[in-house]
C-alpha cells in the first residue's frame, strides 16, 4: 500500500487537467509560485531586499517558527492539531534559563534540557491524545492553559534574566556569516524530511493521516504513530523555546505570545491539509519564509502593520479553501 504522498517529482502539468485538478496543482505547488512571485516583486520594488543582510536576517527571524512549522507539519499530516507549542516554547526557556543560571549545569546541557522539556510535554500531548482520546484541538489547548499557569507559579510572574553573554551563543551567535538558528532549523528539517520521506515511520504517518481504518487493518499502530507526531512537535517547540529566549537573555512565562498561529499558517501556506494525510516538510519551510518574507517587504515598503495582518489571513483563507477543494477531486 502506497501512503507516502510527499511529491519528490516535477508537478504535473497543467493543460488537461480539470478545473479542480488544477486547483488541487495549485493548493500542492501553490506556496513555490507565490514565493518566487513575491521574491521577485520585492527584488523590484526595494533595492534593500536582495542584500545579504536583509536575506540571512529574513532566515534568522523565520527559524524559530519555520523549527514549529516543521513540528507541526507531522501532526498535521497524521490528522492532528498542536495549539501548545507557543507555551511549551515559552516554558523551554524558563527552563533553560533557570538552569543555565541557578545550577552547576553548562550551557550545553541548560539549553538541551529546555529542549528536552518540549519534547516531554509533547509525549504528554500524545499520550492525552491517543491513550485519553481527547480531541487533539481540546487537548492541546488545555494542555497550553496548563503550561502557561505552570510557568507563571515558577516564575512568580517576573521575568527570568540571565546576565551571563554566553546565554546568547545559540541565538545570536554567527558562524561563517549565518547565524547559529538558521543552522539549527536546517539541520532540523533535514532531519524531520528524512523521517517522512524516506523512513517506515514516515509512509505510517501519511497512512495514519490519509485513511486511519486501512492503515490500522495493515498493522499500523495508530496510536504510537500519532503520538510520535506529537513528541516532536512539543520537541520542535521546546528548540524554538531556547532559541528565542537566548536571542533576548531573559524568559518569561508569557513569552511568544500567537507564535503557534503563525507556525500554524506557515504549515498551511505550505499546502499540508488541515485534515491530514497530505503535506511536507520542504513546503512549510517555504510557508514559513514565504510568511516572514511578507513582513519584511511590507515593511521595506512601508506598508502600515494593520494591513500586513489583513493579507497574511487573506493567503491563509484562501490556502484552506484551496485545500477543500482540492480533496474534492480526490473522492
């Protein structure tokens, strides 16, 4: 049975297809002909945005939410939905931060451990998910009311400074022109497009997403497949947690407010359907540039905030309805 949908070939052309076919073309490739328009537009009308600075800080400020987008994208595929991963990055950095700062830990192992804590709580999501049977949008939102409450009694409400300028190696430091969180967000979807694409893990996930009752009559053990998915999302979170905390040496329990809705958009600007079954984890690292990318031109524009929101959910309105209609061919 063949469940692995990631496409790895050329998009099939156009002519000849019927209209929703085309539509459903556009819903999977849609996100590289956006990009590269918008690429180009912003080429043409700022000359400040093909520099390299403006090009590596455009990479550097989509890491940590292209590292969630990532995460997400294997939730998404399998069926399920993650509203956590903004407070387990907010609680990540809590952690390492404290422990950076109040323990004989070094920063190696702070930063792991904050990482690490993401990807427990992610074990949690999937365990309330697939072994409590709770609705996987109920679940996790829960699941971020608790957290954020979690983080507020150990911070007492304040926030967790660290004056040590090592903390920032991972946020701010550079190597070889790049900056260290780019590096980290391709080495984790290097690593997470790997899984899906070429590993048994991988083609369950799709199988799980695309039809659960075949994939659970060919052996597939839907409930260890769908909370994998989960682990490394809460993993994906806790990364991006550290992160985020080290760029700004401090942490705080109210961190990263909506940054799991704009990971959210960039999965589904990416293509990867809402409902499981169809995505990759190329196309939300695109979402997810392709998302920073509008903030950035908007600004070198100009453009007031308030209507860089309005086309954000513009896009992300018509990236569902595109993938709504694009499974009508599929029935």
């Amino acid at each position: 049975m063949s469940t692995n949908r990631e496409s790895t070939a050329v998009a099939p052309p156009i002519r000849g297809l019927t209209r929703r076919q085309r539509i459903a073309v556009v819903r999977d490739y849609g996100v590289v002909i956006a990009f590269l328009g918008l690429f180009a537009t912003l080429s043409i009308a700022s000359g400040v945005f093909m520099s390299k600075a403006n090009l590596t800080n455009l990479a550097f400020q989509a890491a940590p939410i292209g590292i969630m987008a990532i995460g997400g994208t294997l939730v998404f595929i399998a069926g399920g939905f993650d509203l956590s991963v903004g407070a387990v990055s907010a609680f990540a950095g809590i952690i390492a931060a404290k422990a950076f700062i109040g323990t004989g830990l070094g920063l190696g192992l702070a930063l792991t451990l904050g990482a690490l804590t993401g990807l427990g709580f992610g074990i949690g999501n999937g365990l309330l998910v697939t072994v409590g049977r709770v609705n996987a949008f109920i679940a996790t939102l829960a699941t971020a009311i608790i957290i954020r409450g979690v983080a507020i009694a150990i911070t007492g409400g304040f926030l967790v400074s660290v004056p040590d300028e090592r903390f920032t190696i991972l946020g701010l430091g550079v190597t070889g022109g790049i900056n260290h969180p780019i590096f980290v967000w391709l080495g984790f979807a290097l690593l997470c497009g790997f899984l899906l694409s070429r590993t048994t893990f991988g083609r369950y996930v799709y199988a799980v997403g695309g039809n659960p009752e075949a994939a659970r009559l060919s052996g597939v053990r839907l409930g260890l497949i769908r909370a994998a998915t989960f682990a490394l999302s809460g993993l994906s979170g806790g990364i991006a947690g550290v992160i985020l905390a080290s760029e700004v040496q401090t942490a705080q329990a109210d961190a990263n407010p909506g940054i799991e809705f704009d990971a959210i958009t960039a999965i589904v600007l990416g293509g990867t359907s809402i409902l499981g079954g169809e995505g990759a984890v190329w196309r939300s690292v695109l979402g997810a540039f392709f998302l920073q990318m509008i903030g950035n031109g908007f600004n070198l524009l100009n453009v007031q905030v308030v209507y860089q929101q309005v086309f954000k959910g513009v896009i992300l309105a018509t990236a569902v309805a595109l993938d709504a209609w694009g499974r009508q061919t599929r029935e």
